[in-house]
C-alpha cells in the first residue's frame, strides 16, 4: 500500500481571497501614487546575427519546423517541446550545438534534427553588444543586471562572465544554491564588495527585492510569462532610486527570440 504523506503550507485559502479581500482591495502601479520617480527608459537592441552564424541558424530553424509539424501527427502538441529551447539556444550559444531526437512513446527514435557546434572561442555579434553595453553602462558609474533565463544545464550564466571576463569585466552569478532568505544578504554583499555587474535567472528576484545600486538592466534573454518580464524589469525602479533607470530588451533580429520579443511586446 502506497503511504502518503501529507504537509501543510503556509497560506489563505482562495475563498478568502475571492469573498473578503478582492472587492475591498485597489490594483496600483508604483506610478500611480504620486511620488517622485526617477525616469524609466525600456530600450530594444535589435542585433544581426553575423553571416556564419545566421546560415547555420536559419538551416536549423528550418528544418527543426518541418520535422515539428511532420511528427505532430504522430506525437501531438510534445513534437514541439523542445521547438523553443533549441532555436533560442542556438542563437545565443552555437559553441553548444543542437540535438533534437523526436522518440515515439516507447523510447524508439522515429527522427532527429542537429545543428553544427560553433568553436567555444567564437563570440556571436550579440555577446559583442552585450559587452559594448556594458561598457557604456560602466563609464557611466552604473551598475548593471543581466537577466537570463536558460540556466543550469545550458550554463547560459557561466558563458555570460566568460564572454565579459574576456573583455576585462568582472561579474558575479547569483545561482539558485542562494535560497530566497539569502538573496538579500547576497545582494547586500555585493554592494559592499562594490560589485557592479551581476548575473542572474530573472526568476530569482522577479519579486521581493529591492535592486536600487544596479539601475542598469539588461534582458540577455527572455521568458514567455509577460508577468515575469514585468517584475523584474521593476527591481531597479523602486522608491529612493535616485538614478534614470534603464532596461535593456538584447535580441537577435531573424529568430525565434525576435518573434518571442514581438509577442511579449504585444502583452504589454
């Protein structure tokens, strides 16, 4: 007999919610209250991707949509699971190559689509703007957030300090082994070292934290829930910043993350 083992967690029930506190409750922006606010500017930076590059990109682009709609017959809507994290990977790390095997649900291989890997010491027409970008924000005496969001196995962070390393710029990652209890004593830290570049999921501070000394935001890439976005484009544009606020959208014109960027933009 299976055990089953039952935890409690803390919250209010969602009756609560919906019969006592929704129709005594005000939805506001921090615009709305009338205090002073420093400038925010939201900033698209369209980058062509270099002409190796963009060959290899779109023959995989290509072919991986076509081998998606032929298996959705046979697999449905999971034929395209890994359509996202392929094309947009492969814009941003062609060092890392792509494998997509299509596997029908008894493990058999029906087909497979794979993408040549780059050298690890090519650096894309996109790292080259990231870098630039941060220089600028760095003569200027500003902190600077990257924001990214396929970490872990594909070390999207790791690449990042790599590439800024290369060109003289020192970073630090906050990676998830820093519990959410911690992140603000790691983020003080960092103010105290005089770090002035951070690298980070955007989901670990969507919410919940104030990032006053990083008034610099820069989207390395993006995630498909609008909210998300919008949370953590907000940590440097909070109450006491003194200093215009800035948020980068770094997005590689002719791929799937152009159209991703299109689409989000269109939520807003």
């Amino acid at each position: 007999q299976e055990r089953v083992i039952i935890r409690e967690k803390p919250g209010i029930a969602p009756q609560l919610t919906a019969n006592h506190l929704l129709h005594k409750s005000v939805f506001m922006e921090l615009s709305d209250l009338g205090l002073p606010l420093v400038k925010l500017k939201e900033i698209p930076v369209i980058v062509n991707l270099d002409e190796e590059h963009a060959e290899a990109y779109q023959a995989f682009h290509r072919e991986l949509y076509n081998t998606c709609r032929d298996m959705q017959q046979e697999l449905g809507t999971a034929a395209w699971s890994r359509f996202n994290p392929a094309t947009l990977n492969y814009a941003d790390q062609p060092h890392l190559g792509q494998e997509v095997e299509f596997r029908n649900k008894d493990g058999s291989l029906l087909t497979a689509v794979s993408a040549p890997a780059f050298s690890k010491d090519y650096f894309t027409s996109k790292e080259e703007k990231l870098v630039e970008l941060v220089q600028k924000e760095l003569a200027e005496d500003r902190g600077c957030l990257i924001f990214t969001n396929y970490t872990g196995f594909y070390q999207t962070n790791e690449r990042i300090q790599k590439v800024l390393h290369r060109h003289g710029i020192s970073s630090e990652i906050l990676d998830t082994k820093t519990t959410p209890l911690k992140r603000f004593e790691w983020l003080e830290e960092q103010e105290r070292k005089g770090t002035k570049v951070l690298i980070m999921n955007m989901s670990l501070v969507q919410v919940g934290l104030d990032i006053i000394n990083w008034p610099t935001i820069i989207y390395w890439q993006l995630n498909d829930d609008i909210n998300t976005i919008r949370q953590s484009s907000r940590r440097g544009w909070r109450l006491g910043q003194s200093r215009e606020c800035r948020v980068y959208f770094l997005v590689s014109e002719g791929t799937q993350q152009f159209n991703q960027f299109r689409r989000l933009m269109n939520r807003r």
